[in-house]
C-alpha cells in the first residue's frame, strides 16, 4: 500500500495533484481517502480529461441528486431512476454523473463509445459492497467495469474500506492529529451513556456491537446517521426486529 501524506487546501480539501496521482491509465486502484467530505470527487474533477467524458459512479440516486443541485455548470450529465436527461456521450466533453443501476442499463452506450470516456470514478466504494447484498445488480460490480474497460484509468474511493478491501492507495491529512481510545465492555448501561456524551459533543465514534437492541437504545426515539457495516447475523436481527423498532 501507498501512503500520501497531503497539505489540504482551505484546511480541509485535497489537492487536485494528490487526487490525480490516483488515477493510472489501465489500473483500477482502490483508494482510502480516510476522512469524509474532503473533495476526492471535486478535486478529480479538477483535472478533467480533454475531449472526454469523465465518469463518476455513485451507489445511490441521492448522491448524484445532491451533486446536480450543487451544479451550475452546461457540461455535465445526471442519470439516475427517474431521471430525464438521456445519456449522450458520442460528442462533447464534460462529466457523467450516473447511479450504478443507470450505469449497467447504459452500459451497451458506454462501449460503443468507450474512446469517448476518460477516467472512472466508483464512488462510496463500501456502499456498492454493503449494498450488493440486497441489490444483485452491484454484484462484483467492480470487477466488471474492469474488465469492460480494461484500458481506462479506474479508481474505487470511499473513506472506510471494508475490512477484506485490499487498499492500493491511503490518503492521509497531515492537518488532521487523531486521537483514539478503544473501551471493551459487556456493561450496556455505561456503554450507552459514554456513546451519547461522545456525540453531544460532536465526536466521531466507531461501535462494534451485535446487539440490534442496543442500536436500538442508542438511537432512541431520533435519528442516527452513521456509515453501517452489518454482516449477515445483524442483517437478519435487523430485519426480523423491525416490526418493534
């Protein structure tokens, strides 16, 4: 694995040149990009590739939806379910934002066209992974834009890699000073109270836990919003405790 260890712009940005380092013509590198919101998409964006169309897969609608509202630009595509615009890359040059389902259904459009793409961006790579359990579609979807388009520069980013992800590339904030502390406890209660004090508090916290009813708990009657890594056993407590959540 590479380590790149980067000044980021504005205190939390990555630099458009880091990002590129990550894109090789005929390789598919899976990249940490280790913090959130720090501009991978953006700063690849930077550096678009002349003549072509650069692609950037996300795993859900609402990703690129989001992207949309927050573009002002006339060279840009959005493809999603139940979206209106119709993919044309056969002229032009720009980006294509596209849901993975989009992608595949466009996929024949894609090849016949492929001298037209420049580099592909996965995006949220774990999500194609969690949700590849309920969504067959995204299946080894990796590994099959691989090897359709063998030739492009492929880039898999998210910020947690699942734990069997083999990563080529971390991107590590030399502005960022992490301190962690790991707490093993099989008291629920103090459990509990130690994890809603750390988020009042706006601290970023990791919990490994099989017990669907203390998810429960710490949700309470709110929300939670956290990047969920179940495996098969919660999956399924999950599910079948559903009708009393």
């Amino acid at each position: 694995m590479k380590e790149i260890t980067y000044t980021p712009i504005k205190g939390k940005y990555l630099p458009p040149e880091v990002v590129s380092q990550c894109f090789v013509e005929g390789k598919h590198t899976f990249v940490d990009k280790t913090l959130c919101g720090n501009g991978f998409t953006s700063s690849s964006l930077a550096n678009r590739t002349a003549g072509k169309w650069d692609v950037i897969v996300a795993p859900n609608q609402a990703v690129v939806k989001s992207k949309e509202e927050k573009d002002n630009s006339e060279d840009s595509q959005y493809i999603y379910g139940g979206s209106k615009h119709i993919l044309d890359i056969e002229i032009g040059e720009g980006v294509v934002f596209i849901v993975v389902d989009s992608f595949l259904h466009n996929i024949e459009h894609f090849k016949k066209h492929r001298s037209k793409i420049g580099k592909i961006l996965i995006d949220e790579a774990h999500s194609v992974v969690i949700q590849s359990e309920f969504r067959p579609l995204l299946q080894g979807f990796q590994k099959y834009v691989c090897k359709i388009f063998p030739e492009k520069a492929i880039v898999s980013v998210t910020a947690t890699p699942m734990l069997f992800q083999q990563v080529d590339i971390k991107l590590t904030s030399n502005a960022v000073k992490i301190s962690s502390k790991v707490f093993l406890s099989e008291n629920q209660k103090s459990s509990l109270e130690r994890l809603k004090t750390a988020l009042n508090e706006g601290r970023r916290v990791v919990l490994a836990t099989q017990d669907v009813r203390f998810i429960k708990r710490l949700v309470g009657d709110g929300k939670l919003e956290a990047n969920f890594k179940v495996g098969n056993n919660l999956m399924r407590s999950i599910v079948e405790f559903i009708p009393n959540i």
